[in-house]
C-alpha cells in the first residue's frame, strides 16, 4: 500500500461519518446549515483537519465554527463505536470558502448575463 493512502481512506470514512453525524444527531442549530468539504488526515492517523463550509456572513461562520467546536467530543466518540480505528484522530474544524466563493461567483455571472440583455 501506497505511503499516506491508508490515511486518506480513513480520512473519507470519517468524512463520511462526520456529515452523517451533522445531519441526523447533532442537534446544535449552529452546525445545521454547514456542510464538510474535504478532510486532511495525518499519515500516522492521530489528527484530522475536517473542512466545512456554509454560505452567510463571517458571524454565521464563526457561529458554526463554535458549534462544531462544541460538538468535537460527541463526533470523536460517535466515530470510535461507528468504526473500527485502534485511534480515532483529534479534530481540528476549518472554514473553507470555496461554497461562498462560489456562490458569489454565480451571482456575479447572472448579473452580467442580465446586464447583457440591456
């Protein structure tokens, strides 16, 4: 098996996890319109950075941020009894704009189309 391969399968079961996690058992309102992006697991499997993104204002980021924040240890443990990991990787939660960028980006281009049509 390929070096860091092994980390980036765990990586996607947990992401997996994660976003099953927000939508049917965390039950914080904070976390409730985000969703993961992506995940970056460390090779020797001990620390996860789990992305997440939500379209709204820096308030309503930095609102989810402190609930998934808040959440980290139920989410920790829930994927210690979902899978089966001799460890289950510390979680650091990201904001990653890529969403809101895209969104702005959309609106821009209806703009200019409407424009256009002028």
């Amino acid at each position: 098996m390929l070096p860091g391969r092994r980390a980036s399968r765990v990586g996607d079961l947990i992401l997996r996890e994660i976003a099953d996690l927000l939508m049917t058992r965390v039950k914080d309102p904070r976390v409730k319109t985000t969703t993961v992006t992506g995940i970056f697991v460390s090779k020797d499997l001990r620390y996860a950075r789990v992305y997440f993104s939500l379209i709204g204002d820096e308030p309503e980021i930095l609102e989810a941020q402190k609930g998934l924040d808040s959440a980290k240890g139920f989410i920790k443990r829930e994927i210690g009894l979902r899978l089966d990991l001799k460890y289950v990787p510390d979680l650091v939660f990201r904001h990653d704009p890529s969403l809101a960028e895209g969104d702005h980006m959309e609106k821009l281009f209806r703009r200019l189309k409407t424009e256009e049509g002028h």
